[in-house]
C-alpha cells in the first residue's frame, strides 16, 4: 500500500492554468464520506513549458506519443492531489480519457494512451487502474500531441 507522502514525492507540482479555468476541483457527495475530483485537461508539460508538439504518426512517433501522455497524467494526478485538503485523502483514479493529436492515417490512439495508464499503475499500483477511453483529434491547445484529463475519488481522513 503507497503512503500520500511517497506519492507527493514522485509528482511534479502540481502544474498552473494556462487560462480561465482551475486545475482540478474536488466534490464531496452529498451525504457521503469522500467524493470525486474532476481535473481540466493536462498536456505534457515540464515547468509550464510544452515538451511535446505536433501530429502523431506524421511530426512525433508512438514512443514519443507513449513519454508525453505519461507526462501529461503525472500533471492530471498532480493536480488532482493538490485540489484536497488535510482532511481529505486521495483514493484511486476512476475514468482516463486521452486525446491524442493524431494525423489521418494513424490508429494507435489506445497504444498512446498505454503510457498514462502504465505510469498510473506506476505510482498507484491498482488505484491506477480506470476506466479509459482514447480518443483522436486533429489538433490540441498549442499543438499539443496528447491531452489527458482524470476523474479520481478521495475520502475522508488525514493524508
């Protein structure tokens, strides 16, 4: 079983908006113990700067592809984590959704998205394992290659 300070010590911070909108917002159900956290979509960002530009299967390759998504979640489950309180501890991811950036004749979209799910199971063991869809799009916000956005549940209790 991870503890919540060897998982803070393997994400990055928890990245900032690169507009009007929040990170992560974390819900508490009405009437229960814990709730949802919903993040925004993350790219695959290092320090606020973009690592990873282009179409895959035409600029970038799926290795490529595979490294950026796995960026991309760390800053989804960063983001997730830092949206709860001191009361409130993270649980397990629920729902991953990536787009990726793919040019017209490529279908690898779920090998792609093989890279954030391989690097949750990393840092959550079976918490890391969701439900997934991949999906392709023609472009992402600044010509991104992948965007991924998580849907985690926490429950009450100090970290």
């Amino acid at each position: 079983m991870r503890s919540e300070e060897s998982l803070l010590a393997q994400l990055p911070i928890a990245p900032r908006p690169q507009g009007a909108y929040v990170p992560a917002i974390a819900h508490q159900i009405p009437g229960e113990e814990g709730g949802l956290v919903m993040t925004a979509g993350m790219t695959p960002r290092i320090d606020g700067t973009l690592q990873y530009r282009g179409q895959v299967g035409r600029e970038l390759d799926l290795a490529t592809a595979q490294a950026a998504a796995s960026i991309a979640v760390g800053n989804a489950l960063a983001a997730a984590v830092a949206s709860l309180g001191p009361d409130r501890r993270f649980d397990r991811v629920l729902r991953l959704i990536v787009y990726v950036n793919a040019g017209p004749d490529f279908e690898q979209h779920t090998a792609v998205a093989d890279g954030a799910s391989s690097r949750l199971r990393e840092l959550l063991g079976q918490d890391g394992d969701a439900a997934r869809a991949a999906v392709g799009v023609t472009s992402l916000p600044g010509g991104a290659c992948v965007e991924v956005e998580l849907t985690c549940a926490w429950l009450a209790g100090n970290r």
